[in-house]
C-alpha cells in the first residue's frame, strides 16, 4: 500500500509545501551546516593514493565494451562517450568497498539516523570539450514522483576523482532549499528515465519559480581537489552547466536512503523505474 503522499508533484501546476521532515535524523553534532544549509562540504575525504586506485577503476570501467553496452552506461548524446555508469557498486568490487567505508557510509548513517541501504550509485564522467549538464532540479522530486520514496529521508554523497575547477562544469547548489519542497507541473511520460538521464524535462522547475529561489537562497558552487566530497540533502535544488573545458570532472556519486523509508509504489509516474537507477533490494549496508 502506497504511503499519504506528502509532497505533491507532476500535477497541473507547481505547488510550493513546505518540509514535512527532519534534515538530521540522528545526532545533529557536525552536522550543523548540512542542517542549516542542507550541504557539508568537505576537503579530503580520500588520499591521493585512494583517489589514484578509484579513477583507475572508474577508467577501466568506461573501457570496457561490456560495461558501455550494458543499459546501465548512460551515453553523451554528442560525442558518443560514456557520460555515467549506473549501479557501480554491484559491477566493481572496489565501489563497492567505498559503499561499506565507515567514512562514507557512518556519515549517512548519522545524518539519516538508521541502517541505510544504497538506492543508487553511479559513476560521472563529464568529460572536456562539451559534455553536457545537468539542470536545476531537486533528486527527492525525482525519486519520489518516479521511484516512491515516501520521505526525504535519504542524502547524496559526491566525491570527486578528478580537481573541480569554477570553470568544468561543477556542482551547484541553492543553500537552504531544502527547506521547501518544489513540485513541478506535468505529467510524467512513460519510460520517462531513459531521456531525464541525458537530459531532464518532467520534474524540471520553471524559470519563474528558479529565479524567485535563487534570489532568496543564492548560489554556491563547489570547487575543490580530487579526494574533496560533498554531502547533499535529497531535496537541495541543485545542477550543474556545461563542461566546455579541456579538463574532465568526473565523480562517484552513491544515494543512501533509509531502511526505514523502502521505496514504494511511484507517487507520480505511471510505472517503477528500473532498479539500478533505483533499488527495490533494501539490505543495509554492512
């Protein structure tokens, strides 16, 4: 049975309800920016020599003809390369160990206070001369329209593998906008997942409603050294532009969701999306 739904989205018109949620479920010590402004950035949470074995294996992966042909690779429209690889953690052993360190892992649990399980993980790759954006929008209204996330009870990791410049197409971030929930108008098309990976439409805000957020919250945008990783809540608008640069900036990017908020039903979406972009297998992580 599908959960009250608390936060209505893909409907004829955008609809502004505010937070029906904690943002710190557990012990709020350390946290109190991420609380305040729903992000923690932080300099280095992988060594040099880390970072070295994870973007080895994160070229090896979009090398392998296997791995780009499987439905989990996700192409760049333009120059045929391989923009993300979906479910990271179950086809690399190495991603896989990153899910379980307690540095990666403890934090989610502290944030979201509980067992967590991973709703996704994938790897960008966002390389130089031309790869494309992502645009404004907030993950939860995703995840609950289309995956069924019952709650904003689930938060993103971001660590980055190769120097986030001001100039590569980095990730932005509207501090505390968190705080409210943006649904969006529209319905939501049938396997609407295969085109949002490459380029979000439904469940994108309008302009209007944009330009009233960014001038109420204003506009952070991370740089920052290979190793450096930035924690974001579910429902923080968030995007990034375009990657003119001759410079790639790629990340792991793993979603924690509580055990305690399972995916359920799609609150707006006429069918599930598949499960490795996000999960139905609810174990914790251990």
């Amino acid at each position: 049975m599908t959960a009250q739904d608390l936060y209505p989205t893909r409907g004829a018109a955008e609809v502004i309800t505010p937070r029906q949620d904690p943002v710190v479920w557990g012990p709020s010590a350390g946290l109190e920016s991420f609380e305040q402004d729903g992000f923690l950035a932080i300099d280095q949470l992988l060594t040099d020599d880390e970072v070295t074995l994870y973007r080895s294996e994160l070229e090896r992966l979009i090398a392998d003809p296997s791995v780009r042909a499987d439905e989990r690779s996700i192409i760049e429209p333009k120059s045929q390369s391989v923009r993300s690889v979906f479910e990271v953690h179950r086809i690399s052993e190495l991603f896989a160990r990153l899910v379980r360190d307690e540095r990666v892992v403890g934090t989610a649990r502290q944030i979201l206070g509980s067992d967590v399980y991973v709703h996704q993980s994938r790897i960008n790759v966002k390389p130089g001369f031309g790869a494309s954006g992502f645009y404004w929008h907030s993950d939860f209204e995703t995840w609950h329209a289309e995956d069924g996330l019952p709650h904003m009870r689930t938060v993103s990791v971001s660590i980055a593998l190769t120097e986030n410049y001001d100039t590569n197409g980095g990730l932005m971030i509207m501090p505390g906008s968190h705080r409210d929930f943006l649904g969006c108008a529209g319905a939501t098309p049938k396997d609407n997942y295969k085109k949002s990976l490459q380029m979000q439409d439904a469940g994108t805000p309008s302009d209007e409603a944009l330009t009233k957020m960014a001038d109420r919250h204003g506009i952070r945008l991370f740089t920052g050294r290979a190793g450096s990783a930035t924690w974001f809540d579910c429902n923080a608008m968030h995007g990034s532009g375009d990657n003119i640069t001759p410079y790639p900036r790629s990340n792991v990017f793993i979603v924690f969701n509580s055990v305690e908020n399972a995916a359920q039903e799609p609150f707006a979406a006429p069918i599930r999306r598949p499960e490795f972009i996000g999960a139905r297998d609810f174990t914790p992580v251990r």
